[in-house]
C-alpha cells in the first residue's frame, strides 16, 4: 500500500486514554482506494468531508467523500469510477460506534479547480449490490411470502452477503411471473403489494444493519421509559430523547458527564415544517374506498375505508380537527383488477390489495407526510431510518413552569438520516409524524 497519503484523525476531541470526549467526536481510522490495477492508496488527508445519507425508501446508503488534491491524485491513481473504496470511522468511550465501509465508486463529480495548487471533486459511492443490480435482468417466475421472495432475490442476484434483518410478517403465499425488470425495481414491486395488516412494508438499507424489511407497525413496537427530567442515563433507554432548547439554560451540566450527555441529545436547529390538510383529505389520508374487479368470475366489490381502521399511530390523537373530513369516502378511490383463478386458488402477486388493504397502506403514507421537520443534532452511529425517537421543545412563554411547546413536542419517526464527517459529526434528521400527542381540544402534555 503507498505511504503517499497518510490517514489523518479528525474530529480529535480525545481524552488522554484515547476515548472521545464530545458527542461531536470521531476518528477517521483509514480510507483505502484499490485502483483498477490492484493499488491500495491510502487517501485520508485528501478527505475533506464525508456524507453518509439513509433514508426508509432507498435499498443502499450514499456515501460522498469531498475531496480537496493537491498532489494530482486524480492523474495519478487515473480514476474510471468503479473502484473500490474502504473506510473505517469510529468513536470509543461513551456512545462508541463504528463504521465499516466497503464502496463502490458510482460518480465522480462536481469538479472545481480555480488555481494551479488545488482542485476539488466529490466520489459518490455505493454499496456493491448496487453494481450487481445493473448488470442482472429477471425474467422468472417466483413462489412464495413476500418476506422470502425479497431475501432470495438480495441473496442469489443481488450477491448480497451482509446482514438481512426481515422483520415484516406479511401474510399469504403469493405467485407471479417478474417481467423482465432489475432486482430492485422487482424487490419494489413486491414490497408495494405487502402489507402487515394493511400497515405498508419498508424496505431499506443502513450502514449497520445491511438490508432492512419491516414493517410501520413493527417499528412502533418500541418501549418508551417516561423518566423525569433529572435522570440522563437516557441512552440506556428504548426511545431517545432530543432536546431543542434554543437559548435556555442546559439543565444538569454539574460535571462532564452530565454535559456530555445534555450536548448529545441538544437540538441546535429546527427547519422545514411541511403540513397540509388540504392534500391529506383529497389523497385518501382519512377515507377512501377501494373497487375492486375479479376479471375471473366478473365480480365487483367496493370496500370502504375510514381512519378509525388505522391501529398503528405514533400518538393517540388524530391529525384533523373537523371529523367531517374522514366522512367522504369519494374523496379518492382506488381501482383493481384481481384473478382469482389465476393458478388454482393461489394467489397472484396482487392478491394482497383485496380487503382494502391498498387503501390502509396509502392513509398510513400520507398521514406520515402530514408533520415534517428537520432536524440537527450531533452525532451518533446507532441512529438509523426507522427509529422512533421523542422531541421535546421548550421555548419562553408567560409560565415559567411550563415551558414546554405543546404543539411540536412528542414522538416521531426518523425517515431519512445524513451523517455529516468533517471537522465535527452531525446529524440531519428528517423526522415525521401521523398523529399527535395532546388532543384538538385538550392542553394537557
């Protein structure tokens, strides 16, 4: 391996045993590039910033490495894009974490060179499966739960050797033919058509857990410890806590444990609230109805749907205040064509979408689009798409003894997570949720 590019730590908030001591903290361990002639160079000082984007609807993790060369690194490693790229970035001591890197190059991009010394370029790259997803067509039939028709075709087309955590139990065996189509798009089609008792199916992959399938309701399945202010071992609960702050006091910060854990879990930026009643009625989020034709037997039923079947929310109280919004089934409909006698009684691949499930599955969506924020917050490698986390808002008002905002204050769902490596780890979290936690007409927390 060249000596050319020695590995740089950054983020060096290190205590004298080598443990980091801020929840912005973190070690760039190594970033190896294999050329295509089998040379590993090891490039961290030319790294400038890293990001690492997740979200609950892409099947991979984008990473974007901001390169500043100086050393002609371009012309002499002479790039193609489709290297191999391995980095490693930890942080040890409280909140340890890890990530282990093994990349593509899909792009090189964004180039800039202003002067003789220095020139700029991003490396967009991608997990391997993504490579192995262009390179394969399917055209076969297939047989089986949603859940295994997924893994089989991560494992055995995609190559896929990491981790497949399956957690979603949809129901019924399902069988079709894919019409020549790529893995992906063919995994997408599947998980469209599969539904948890009418709860949409996710899947997704993160750094950590490789490829995720589960479903909305497995995911609010988690414990939440309702603990009081003065107890900050919170990382050792199920629901993390963020606090958004914003110029009051910081609450215990009596030593540096009690700091460190306060700066962890401390919200420096709230941005991008998106809510419209206005859309959710007219896209089916609170009625609808669904018409479905058996072309077999020339049957057609109408299954209505209303909120009240919804059993999985993040909070009890609805989104909407007049109940005459979730009166009108004629507000959108949905049409289907369905084939019972399609292969002897065994359902084809769109069996799952009778019983108005379809229309269960698009209200879950679109409430999930009704309360939308951003979020920054330091750092943490075990923060994940699909995590549910609790914010709590506190902002001055006339009593000093209740300074909690009502309104924004309560649980949401993590859909989209970008680590953010340069001279600090942070975080931009797009949090979302389907429901609130005090009532229209009650102001208690």
């Amino acid at each position: 391996m060249s000596n050319l590019y020695n590995p740089t730590t950054k983020g060096s908030d290190l205590s004298k045993n080598g443990e980091t001591i801020s929840s912005f903290g973190y070690t760039l361990e190594k970033t190896i590039l294999k050329t295509y002639t089998g040379q590993k160079i090891e490039i961290s000082n030319l790294v400038n910033n890293i990001l690492i984007d997740e979200t609950l609807y892409t099947p991979y993790s984008k990473v974007t490495f901001q390169i500043v060369d100086a050393t002609k690194f371009l012309q002499f490693s002479d790039l193609r894009g489709d290297e191999e790229i391995e980095c490693v970035l930890k942080r040890t001591g409280r909140f340890a974490g890890k990530f282990k890197l093994i990349l593509k190059i899909a792009e090189i991009s964004g180039f800039v060179k202003k002067n003789m010394g220095r020139q700029f370029y991003k490396l967009v790259c991608l997990q391997k499966h993504m490579y192995e997803d262009q390179k394969v067509i399917l055209s076969r039939s297939f047989e089986g739960s949603p859940a295994s028709l997924i893994s089989s075709i991560c494992r055995n087309d995609l190559k896929m050797q990491g981790p497949i955590t399956a957690i979603a139990k949809s129901k019924g065996q399902i069988k079709g033919i894919y019409p020549l189509v790529r893995p992906l798009t063919a995994i997408n089609w599947l998980v469209r058509n599969s539904f948890d008792n009418g709860a949409p199916i996710f899947f997704y992959h993160t750094i950590q857990k490789g490829f995720v399938i589960v479903s909305y309701k497995d995911l609010l399945e988690v414990k939440y410890s309702n603990k009081s202010d003065n107890n900050d071992n919170f990382e050792n609960d199920y629901l993390k806590e963020y606090r958004a702050i914003f110029g009051q006091g910081s609450g215990n910060i009596g030593n540096d444990q009690g700091f460190y854990l306060e700066e962890a879990r401390r919200v420096t930026g709230l941005t991008g609230m998106e809510t419209s009643q206005y859309v959710a009625i007219g896209s089916g989020a609170y009625s609808s109805n669904v018409v479905s034709l058996d072309i077999s037997t020339k049957e057609l039923t109408s299954d209505v749907f209303k909120y009240g079947q919804l059993n999985s929310r993040l909070e009890k109280e609805k989104p909407f205040v007049d109940p005459k919004n979730a009166e009108s089934e004629k507000s959108k409909t949905y049409y289907i064509n369905t084939n019972q006698k399609a292969f002897n009684g065994k359902g084809n691949y769109h069996s799952p979408t009778q019983d108005g499930s379809v229309a269960q599955y698009e209200a879950y969506r679109r409430n999930l689009n009704m309360n939308n924020f951003r979020m920054s917050v330091p750092g943490d490698f075990n923060m994940e798409p699909g995590a549910i986390i609790r914010l709590k808002v506190i902002t001055p008002g006339d009593n000093p003894d209740d300074p909690i905002d009502k309104y924004m204050t309560g649980k949401y769902l993590v859909k989209e997570v970008q680590h953010s490596f340069d001279e600090k780890y942070t975080m931009k979290l797009t949090i979302c949720r389907d429901s609130f936690h005090r009532s229209n007409n009650n102001d208690s927390t």
